[in-house]
C-alpha cells in the first residue's frame, strides 16, 4: 500500500482531514497532517483494519530554521501484520511548537516526546511527565535546535593508551576472578 492508498484510508475515516502525500526515497510511504488532526489520524492509523499500524517505531524532529514552519514532528508507525510502514510528519512554527502528546495511544511516546522536548524545546500538550531526559534540569536553551549558540571553549587534550606490566596486568586478572567468588 502506497501513501496515496494510505491517505484514502485514512480520508474515509476522518472526512474533512487533508493528508499530503510527500515524495520518499525510500520504502516509507510519507505524509503530513495538520497538528490540529495529528491525534485523530494517528488513532485512525492504528485501528482501522486495513492498516493497523500498532507500533511506534521511532519519534523524532527536525529543524529548519530560518523556514517557517520551522520544526516538523516525525512519527515512524509499522504495521506488522500487513508488513508495512509510515512516516507521518506535522510541520509547527518556530514562535510556540507545540503538538497534542501521543502517550494515550502508544505509552512508548513518553521519553520519545521527552527527548524531542528537551533537545528540541517542541512541547507536547497534556504530557504525563514533561521533564528533561538528556539535559540536567537548569539547563538553558535547546542544544539540537540550529540556532543554538555552540560555546565549548576546551584545549584539545592527546590520549594516550593505559600501559601496565604483565604483573599489573596478572594481579588485575587474580583480583578480579577473586571479586566474581
């Protein structure tokens, strides 16, 4: 089933929802939806029959910036049964990107909303756990958006591998087998 296949679907569920249809390069069929039906489309994707689509494969977003709209949310769906998948995108602007959260319909979207909120600033409406994941709590700014200021002000430092001798090296192993009893 192609995107197409896929959007008329989905159109004789939801009348009055518009799904575009994307050109891929690759296997996933691709669309966008609207972030005002993005609930009601993914509920639709994954309990009408024909598609099925029952798992919440990845979650993630991109930025545009300086385009407006500058984020787009990006959901991967698969369908097990009909061995098929999709790339469902909701494109939001740069002033307040915010979206409806997916938690109810796939529990696994908590940290994925989680991470894209932390790394992203993108926040997920009615959220059970809306908290940083990856960035410590007082933390300022979002460090995957483009126009997030990069200081890192570091002298580079050489490595250089650990040298032990072969005793060293015996009384490591002793220790450790002693430690595993």
């Amino acid at each position: 089933m192609d995107a197409t296949a896929i959007a008329t679907e989905v159109g004789e569920s939801l009348p009055g929802v518009q799904l575009e249809v994307a050109p891929s390069v690759d296997l996933h069929s691709t669309l966008y939806v609207e972030p005002a039906s993005l609930l009601q489309v993914l509920q639709t994707l994954r309990d009408r029959p024909n598609l099925k689509f029952e798992l919440l494969s990845e979650m993630t977003a991109a930025d545009f910036w300086p385009r407006e709209p500058r984020f787009e949310v990006i959901y991967i769906l698969v369908s097990i049964e009909h061995r098929m998948r999709v790339r469902l995108k909701v494109r939001l602007p740069g002033d307040d990107p915010h979206v409806e959260t997916a938690t109810g319909l796939w529990p696994a979207a908590n940290w994925l909303e989680r991470e894209i909120w932390d790394m992203f600033g993108i926040a997920f409406d009615g959220h059970p756990d809306p908290r940083r994941l990856l960035m410590p709590e007082d933390w300022d700014g979002y460090p995957a958006r483009k126009d997030y200021p990069v200081q890192i002000q570091m002298k580079p430092h050489t490595a250089s591998p650990t040298q032990v001798t072969e005793e060293e090296f015996r009384a490591n192993l002793l220790k450790d087998r002693l430690a595993r009893k």
